[in-house]
C-alpha cells in the first residue's frame, strides 16, 4: 500500500489523494459505528432515533451516554458498545493518521540515507 523505504516520497497530488482515501476510510468506519449505536439504543432501549442517535455519538464520542438505561440488555448493550467504541476510536484514528505518519518517517529516512 505504501512506497518502498527506497523510493522517492510521493508527490504532493498522490499523498493528498492517499490522505483522502485514508479520510473516507475513517469515515465509512465512524459511520458504521455510528449506525450499530443507533439501532442498538433504538430497538434494546426503546428510544426513539434522534436520542438514539445522540446517544451513540456521545458514547462513540468518548463522553458518555445522556439517556437512562432500562432493563438488563440495554446495559448489557452499552457496556458492549462502550468498549466497542473505545477500540473503533483508536483503530479510525490510526487508519486517518498512518499516511502522515509514514510520509513523515519516509522523509525522515530519506533525509538519513543522504547525509550518510
């Protein structure tokens, strides 16, 4: 997926467009995350969609649920998918992050190889 630590950094329109497919990534996960929190409040908690949907951003968030919980599957779902969340978090933030990373690195070594 990405260049050979022996080849030439990308030009600035290929890193851009890699950086863009990295965002669309990032987005299609945060989306479906996004969509399991919301059926989940929905149909577990009997919320209706816009506090279902409220409440699965603040948990995916990191800041914690607004609504009360009723009854033993909706906690058990919430638990579930508070933890979730927490691993969906990391995992989109390295995914939109790992072409500036590698870009930077790349540089990096290419830097080193020349001066030595």
């Amino acid at each position: 997926m990405f260049e050979h630590r022996k080849d030439q950094l990308l030009p600035r329109r290929e890193f851009a467009l890699r950086l863009g497919w990295s965002v669309a990534a990032g987005a299609v996960l945060i989306l479906f995350s996004l969509s399991i929190g919301i059926c989940g409040y929905h149909f577990l908690n009997d919320e209706v969609w816009i506090d279902a949907f409220v409440d699965a951003a603040m948990i995916l968030s990191g800041m914690g649920p607004l609504s009360s919980l009723h009854g033993e599957t909706a906690k058990l779902f919430a638990g579930c998918y508070a933890i979730y969340c927490g691993i969906a978090l990391i995992a989109t933030t390295g995914v939109i992050l790992a072409p500036v990373i590698h870009r930077s690195l790349h540089r990096f070594h290419l830097e080193w190889d020349d001066q030595a």
